[in-house]
C-alpha cells in the first residue's frame, strides 16, 4: 500500500451510541499509537487499519478504573492472582486497577515489597496495573521512597487488618503519617472503623447475619471517619475514605467538603445493591467489612452519590479461597470477609441505576472517570483526545443471569451467584487492542506515568 493510500488511524470505531465527555453521541472515533486522536460526527468515514461498527444496541465506554482491588499475589496467590484479576478486570469493562497493598505477602509497605509485586505482575496484567503503598507503624520512613517509586498514595487501616502482616494505625499515627504525605502532595486511603468501638460491639459468632451486623456498628464507621476528618484539616493532606457503607457519614463528610477539607469518598457495589434484610443465615459469601447494612441505608448512599458527596464506585474485590469462607459452618465470625465482584460491578451498578431514572453516562462517570480523577490518572476514564484507548463495548439492555462458575475470578464464590443482571461487555480494549484471555498486553503504571 502506498504512503497517500495508507489508513490514517490504526482503528476506528463508529457508531451512533459513543459515550464522550459531551454525552453519547453519534461519532466515529480515530486511534492511532493507542491513544484516540480523531473524534468525529458519525458519517465522516475515517479510515482505519480496522473499523468497528457498533450495533444499534451497542454502546462504547470508556474503560473502567477500579482503584480498590486486593490482587493478593505474592504469598497469597490462591485467593487470587494477577492473571485471573486482570482477565476479570477486562470481562467487566475494566481496564485499569490499582492493586491494594495488603493480603500480599509480603506487603507493599517498603521499596522491596513494591519491586517483588512488579516483578510478579509483569508479565500476568491483561489489563494496566498501577499499586497503592501502606502505611503501617514503624514504615514512615518507607513512604517518600515508595512515592518515588511510583505508588498512588497509601493505605492505612485504624483497626485490625484481617492480616496481621499489615498492622493497624492509631489516629495519632495517622495524623504524622498524612503530615509526611502533604510534604509531597501524596494520598492517604483509609479503612474507617473505630477499633475501640468494635471492642466493644457484640460478639459477631454464629450464623445469624443479624448478629454480624450488630458487631460492626454505623457509630464506629462514624466515630473513624470523623478521626480521617480532623486530622485531615490539621495537616491539609489529601484523604480518601474507603468503602463507605454507613449513610449516618454523609452529613459529616458533606460539612467537610465544603469547610475545604481535601477529602473524597467511595462506595462498592455490594453497598448499593445488597440490604442486610435479604441475606440469609449463613450467607458468608456477603461477609465484608464494614458491613452491608439496612435497605434504608442503601438508599441514602445513593441519594449521596447523586448529591455528590460520595465521588467514586470501586469494587473492594476482595476475593478468598472458599475454604475460608466456612461455607460448612456458615459462622460469620469465622469467615473471612471480602465480597468477589471485580467482573460484575457495571452491570451491578447499572441495573440499579437505570430502575432509578439514572443515565449510563452517570454510572461511567462514577466507576471511570471519577476514580481516574482520584489516583491523578490523566489519560484515563475518558472517550477524548489524547487519552488512551481504553474502551469497552456495552450493550446496557441485554440481560443475563450470574453464573460463578463461569466467572475469571480463580475462587466460585459471589453472593451474586443467580442474579438477574442488566448490561453485557461484549469486548474490551486496552490501547485499541481488543483484550483476550491467552495475550497480556497490559502496563504496569506509575505515579506520574508508566
């Protein structure tokens, strides 16, 4: 082929449902060198290498960013793993996740820590991969250099981790830690739950889901987020509350916000779309913590993503092997808890939000471009120029049933497990390259860039 009958783009899409930062629209969208250089009112006829012509019932996405999803490889590699992570990642329209620093062994608490997980996800990642640090007693000193090194920030717990690998802060610790963190502009996550309230809740034995509830009460999710607050008002370091599930928070936190507080929230899916009075006793598959709590609360955390006081909707994946789950005993005082749902959360979220007049370009909003915004990952959560070419293509009205076993999580367990669910991906790109299940071509991302 000669130079003047060369295709100008390596790929075009074109369709008449593209979802860009104006609203869908008609459009046809040139990419080149995997990022998106054209887009175009449908009928332009770009040329392409490769043209995809959506459906009529197909929607193109930008690509969505979880940034809360336990990897768990190394040291734990049977609860999960890079390759089965990113291949779940890809089949629910993710294309970019930033791992968290625990339930690894070792840790990402040191430079060392981070190197050994890079090195282990190098050649697994279907889909980008960037890592969160952790903040840990005794690691301030590790936590200029694994910003160096290119972590997004640093996770910190105020009670027991569930590993005692990675031990908790008290409030005073924290508030050093996030004073170091301002010093260079990074990020401090946290899991709010007040240790010494949950002392002090009711023993969570059994299998009665009631009685997990009561163990780990609204008050001491109140009582920690209220901590993240002030500390982050002294310091005026950057805060981001992890996986709110008490609605009890949201006055607080809306009164932070406008006081100019750095802060920003998330919510889960599981929060959103489960309610404490339809799990049954010994469901240990909905075990997580904070918990799932009543149905009025689930809907005061959707009107506080429709206000905007919580800005993003991550999945907190957080998967184990089954034996932990004790699914024999069903004691959800025994079982660990985390809640498997990396390659479900859009259509989760979706089927909720369109029973509630909510637009798909809102939800994309929430799970891509807002979690984008929080780790600064400029390039990403977008259909626009010079972002990458990160998309999926989503029919939001074709209708499926969960079935575990055919999920790319490595354990089958989901409380979604036959579930009727609004919105399928039928393929996912990364950099304008479709994503299989045989080829990672993902990249390893670093604060700042790759």
């Amino acid at each position: 082929m000669s130079e003047t009958t060369r295709p100008e783009y390596d790929l075009v899409v074109r369709g008449r449902r593209v979802l860009t930062t104006a609203g869908i629209a008609a459009r046809e969208v040139g990419i080149r060198g995997g990022r998106i250089v054209a887009i175009e009112p449908l009928g332009n006829a770009l040329a392409g290498a490769q043209v995809i012509d959506l459906a009529d019932d197909e929607t193109m996405i930008p690509g969505l960013v979880d940034t809360h999803v336990h990897v768990n490889e190394p040291g734990r590699t049977e609860w999960e793993g890079f390759a089965s992570a990113t291949r779940a990642a890809a089949a629910g329209g993710v294309t970019t996740i930033i791992d968290m620093p625990l339930n690894s062994i070792p840790p990402t608490t040191t430079v060392e820590g981070l190197k050994l997980k890079r090195e282990v996800a190098a050649d697994q990642a279907f889909v980008d991969v960037g890592f969160w640090g952790g903040a840990v007693p005794g690691n301030l000193k590790d936590l200029r250099g694994l910003h160096d090194e290119g972590v997004f920030g640093f996770k910190c717990f105020l009670l027991h981790s569930g590993v005692d690998e990675f031990p908790h802060l008290e409030a005073d610790e924290m508030e050093t830690d996030m004073a170091e963190l301002k010093s260079f502009d990074s990020l401090m996550i946290v899991h709010a739950e007040d240790s010494h309230a949950i002392d002090r809740a009711p023993h969570p034995g059994g299998d009665h889901y009631a009685n997990f509830l009561s163990s780990r009460p609204r008050g001491a999710e109140n009582k920690a987020i209220a901590e993240v607050i002030e500390r982050a008002r002294w310091t005026g370091a950057r805060a981001h509350i992890l996986h709110l599930s008490s609605s009890d928070a949201l006055p607080m936190i809306a009164s932070a916000k406008r006081d100019g507080v750095h802060l920003t929230v998330e919510t889960c899916p599981h929060y959103l779309t489960l309610m404490a009075e339809e799990i049954p006793d010994g469901a240990t598959a909905y075990k997580c913590c904070p918990p799932i709590r009543e149905a009025a609360n689930r809907e005061l955390l959707w009107k506080g993503l429709q206000e905007g006081t919580i800005d993003c909707i991550v999945s907190d994946h957080s998967p184990s092997t089954l034996d932990l789950k004790d699914l024999e005993n069903g004691d959800f005082a025994v079982a660990w808890g985390g809640v498997s749902s990396l390659q479900l959360g859009l259509s989760l979220i979706w089927t909720e939000a369109r029973h509630r007049g909510i637009a798909l370009e809102q939800v994309i909003s929430w799970m891509a471009a807002k979690p984008a915004e929080l780790a600064r990952l400029t390039t990403k959560g977008h259909i626009a120029l010079g972002y990458d070419a990160d998309f999926a293509i989503f029919a939001p009205n074709e209708a499926y049933v969960v079935d575990v076993t055919k999920l790319q999580h490595k354990n089958p367990i989901t409380p979604y497990d036959g579930k009727a669910l609004s919105g399928v991906v039928r393929k996912t790109y990364l950099r304008g390259h479709p994503i299989n299940n045989h080829t990672p071509h993902g990249t390893l991302l670093r604060r700042g860039g790759i």
